[in-house]
C-alpha cells in the first residue's frame, strides 16, 4: 500500500474509532471545552490550546506531575557535565507509542531534528531545541544534549516544550498524515477528529505509568460559555472546560455537581504594539498612561466575578523573579491624561484594537469593550475588531504590526519559569512578539546562562522591573481556571495550567 492509500486508512480507522468509542458501551468520560485545537502536530504547536490533546498523548524526556513538581518521564534520570553543555539521558525501556512501536533514543534525535527543521516553522523551537547542537545516540535507550550555551531551564523546558514522535511512523507515512492521525506515548492515544467538533482520546492501557482507569475521552467543541453549562447541566456532559465566572455559583448549587477552581500561569493583557513603522505608541510615557487609564479591578470584578488576580508584570506569584515588589499600575484618570499631554500624543487619531470571541479566554470580547471605554475617558479614539479564536491567532502570529496598535493577548507559563515566555513574545524577534525592546534583548539572551539559581532570579528580577517601568502591555491579571464536573467523576486536574490534563480520571 502506498504512502497515500496508507495516510487514507489511518484517517478513516481514526474516524471510525471516534464513532465506536461515543457510542459503544465503554466507560468514555464526556468532556465540553471552548476551542478546538489548531493542528495534531506537537511540532507544529501554535496555541495553548492545543495542550489539550498534546498533554495527554505526548511526552518529553522531563516534565511536571500533576502538582506542578519537575519529574522524569521519558528519561529516568539526567546527568549534566560542569560546564552546562551536556545532558546524559537514560530512557525508560518499558515505553511503547500507541501504534506499538518501542521509544528508543532514535526516537529522541529523530524529534530534535524534525522540531528544529525550519520547514516546519516550530515557533516553540526557541525554547528548547534550537539550542540543541546535538543529540548523540549512546545505545538503544541512552543518549547525550550537547548544547550551544549553557540552559538553565532545560529540564522544565523538555515537556511541553519538546514532546517525541515515533521516527520510523512518520518516515513511513509522512507529516501530513502524522498532524492528521498524531502517535504519542502518553496515557491517552489520539481517537479521531471532525474539526471544530469532536475530538476523541481513547485509552493507552500499555502506558508506563498511570494507564487510565477510563477507556476514552469524548471532547465536543463549544465555544460559549453559556451553552457549555447548559448541556452539563443537562446531563451531556461530566466535565466543563471553562466555567464562565458569573456562572460559577449557580454551577455550585447543584448538588450534583462541583465546581474546581485553579490557580493558573495563564496571563492576560493587552499589547502595546511600539515599533510600528509611524511610531505609534513609542514614547513609554504613552504606555504608562495606558496603564493608568483602564480600571482594571473594577473590569476583573464585574465581568470575571473575582476569578482573576491583578498582575504588576506580565508574571504572578510563584514564577522565578515576579516578586518584584510593585504594585499594580493603579487606576488614575488625571494621571493617564497628564502623561498623554506631556508625550504630546496624538489624540486625532483611531486606534485599531484586535481582541478574540470568548471561548479562549473567558469573556474576552466584553473585557475588550471595556478597556476601551475607560481609554476613550481619557481621549483615546479605538475602533474594536472582534475576531473568531482562529482568526485572531492568524493575525497575531503573522505579526501584521501595521495594522493594529492594541491586541488583546494571553499566554501561558507552562511552568515556573518564565524564560521560554519572554524569549517568544517580549524578545523583539520572539515569535509571538508584537514589541521590540532592544535593551531587554540580550537580558532575555543571558538569563538562561545563569546556572546559580539566585543570581538567575535576582537577573529576572531586574527583567521585570524593566517591564514594569516601561510596560509592553497594558498588564490585567492571571485567571483562575474554573472545571465543572458531575459528582460521578473523579479527576484531579493539574495546578497552574489552563488546560486538562486527564491523567487521573475515573468514575465512581
């Protein structure tokens, strides 16, 4: 059968197990979320979203346990040479991928060399793997990083940011009908996919360390709030992926559910394009008033409910060097105004504001409406473009800088520490960036060099102290995340992250 006719097969197989896996009389947990994911490729990452799935059916060398703790996975453990510059890894040897392939070490170097092809246009590959000079093969299942420069955060970077494919599938079948029909090694392998639908996860009982107690997932897609609700509380669905705040209590008061509320790194902002080529916004002085001019506690209360922390930086408690001991910018109107008039800003003119539809991010439309309104108090003319989720991170990744002055943006520390962030979307090159601050480049360039952990938090210390005088953004809050689940499920969801990760799940 020929390369076609094969990719042709598996997406047909995928499709079929989607349907026998709803319908059957297996014990699938019915979950609804808000977005779709954007590609099956963990190479091709481009949203957060996208964790969704990859969280569950992939796996790095290294990674996080549920509480949030650095741990071996792929590996079992690492060895560092003095000078930072090489990692002696040995691998687990009871891990198979869902297609029953054994994980070797070819596996590993095959995945740095395909997440590091520019063909493919990884914009995660700054993170971990262009760092990677080498991956040399030590024998079936031991092998050594050799690096450019010493990192720091290699280890906390080796999960999400850099997850193995099996090299011998994707040679055969290609990486279009990989991103279609995606093979992992984690405790859920990929079921089917109808796009913008359903996704389906079925169970990987081979797995190596916490086989699900469940046989599959059954995701659908569903962009508002008020209709994810609603069809749990119909009885359709055991687990809501983001509960709308103003929703959370009457959520609550049904005795046959619960509602879960986590703490997340997922910050929330607004970016302040300032290298535009008429120097819109270039002056710190404009970005400080911006700053000033949005009441963002009143915003976070009335449209988030109290679900939603106030930030200083684009950080929060608990990522390295975020203590930097400031306070929110305050809410001053007469503030805003004066530093407005002395930058001589040029109140002729309309602003372009980018946000999303809800779904990504809760209530972000109406969040958007009213951080224009409170601008517009102190004489700053926006026009607001609503954009579908898709769209918008479209236009936000082709970083079209000239066409928008203002972006509502979130992203996510996958971890605690927050180099991989700022290395993509403060860096002026960074792949999600939409600001250039040279003087903050090579701070970003050096902080992963910094092997002494206090003087690498002190460095980023300083970073955000840097941000914080001259802000990028108009900084909001960091979300809590709110789950809904039916009082018939146990599941314990993973801290600090914006999406489910399903690995202890079951029925009672």
């Amino acid at each position: 059968m020929g390369v076609a006719s094969t990719a042709r097969a598996m997406l047909i197989a995928c499709a079929l197990a989607l349907i026998v896996m709803t319908t059957a009389a297996a014990q699938i947990v019915q979950v609804v979320a808000g977005n779709d994911i954007s590609s099956g490729d963990p190479h091709r990452i481009i949203g957060s979203d996208d964790q969704m799935v990859f969280s569950n059916t992939f796996e790095g060398l290294y990674g996080h346990d549920l509480d949030g703790k650095l741990m071996a996975m792929l590996a079992t453990h690492n060895k560092a040479s003095s000078d930072g510059l090489v990692y002696e890894f040995v691998l687990r040897k009871d891990v198979v991928f869902h297609n029953g392939d054994p994980f070797t070490a070819a596996d590993v170097r095959f995945s740095w060399r395909r997440a590091s092809d520019p063909r493919l246009k990884n914009p995660r590959a700054v993170v971990v793997v262009s760092n990677i000079r080498d991956v040399e093969i030590v024998d079936s299942h031991a092998l050594r990083l050799h690096l450019h420069k010493p990192d720091a955060s290699l280890l906390e970077n080796l999960g999400e940011y850099f997850y193995i494919v099996p090299k011998h599938l994707i040679e055969r079948i290609g990486d279009e009908a990989f991103a279609q029909a995606p093979v992992g090694t984690g405790p859920y392998a990929f079921a089917g996919r109808v796009a913008g639908r359903h996704i389906g996860l079925r169970a990987h009982k081979a797995h190596w360390g916490y086989p699900p107690s469940v046989d599959g997932i059954h995701i659908r897609i569903m962009p508002d709030g008020l209709d994810r609700v609603r069809l749990f509380q119909a009885g359709e669905a055991d687990i809501v992926v983001g509960v709308p705040a103003n929703m959370a209590r009457e959520v609550e008061a049904d005795p046959a559910a619960r509602v879960l509320i986590l703490p997340t790194y997922q910050n929330i902002f607004v970016s302040l394009t300032n290298h535009r080529a008429d120097g819109t916004l270039a002056d710190k002085k404009v970005r400080q008033a911006f700053n000033f001019a949005v009441d963002k506690k009143s915003i976070a209360d009335k449209q988030l409910a109290g679900y939603a922390r106030l930030v200083a930086a684009p950080c929060q408690k608990g990522l390295i060097g975020c203590d930097i001991g400031r306070d929110p910018y305050p809410y001053d109107e007469k503030k805003a105004k004066q530093l407005l008039q002395e930058a001589k800003f040029n109140f002729d003119k309309t602003y372009r504001f980018v946000t999303m539809a809800s779904g990504r991010v809760p209530r972000a439309p109406e969040i958007a409406e009213a951080i224009m309104r409170y601008l517009e108090r102190v004489g700053i003319k926006a026009k607001l473009d609503v954009l579908p989720y898709g769209e918008w991170l479209e236009f936000v990744l082709a970083r079209r800088f000239d066409e928008a002055e203002m972006v509502f943006w979130t992203w996510t520390d996958y971890n605690n520490d927050p180099v991989g962030r700022l290395a993509r979307t403060v860096r002026t090159d960074g792949s999600n960036s939409w600001v250039s601050y040279p003087t903050l480049d090579p701070l970003i360039d050096e902080a992963n060099g910094i092997m002494d952990p206090k003087a690498r938090e002190e460095h980023l210390r300083k970073l955000f102290h840097l941000i914080y005088d001259d802000p990028p953004f108009i900084f909001l809050w960091t979300l809590d995340k709110l789950y809904a689940t039916a009082k018939h499920v146990d599941w314990q969801p993973a801290v600090n992250l914006p999406w489910p990760v399903f690995w202890k799940l079951g029925m009672k």
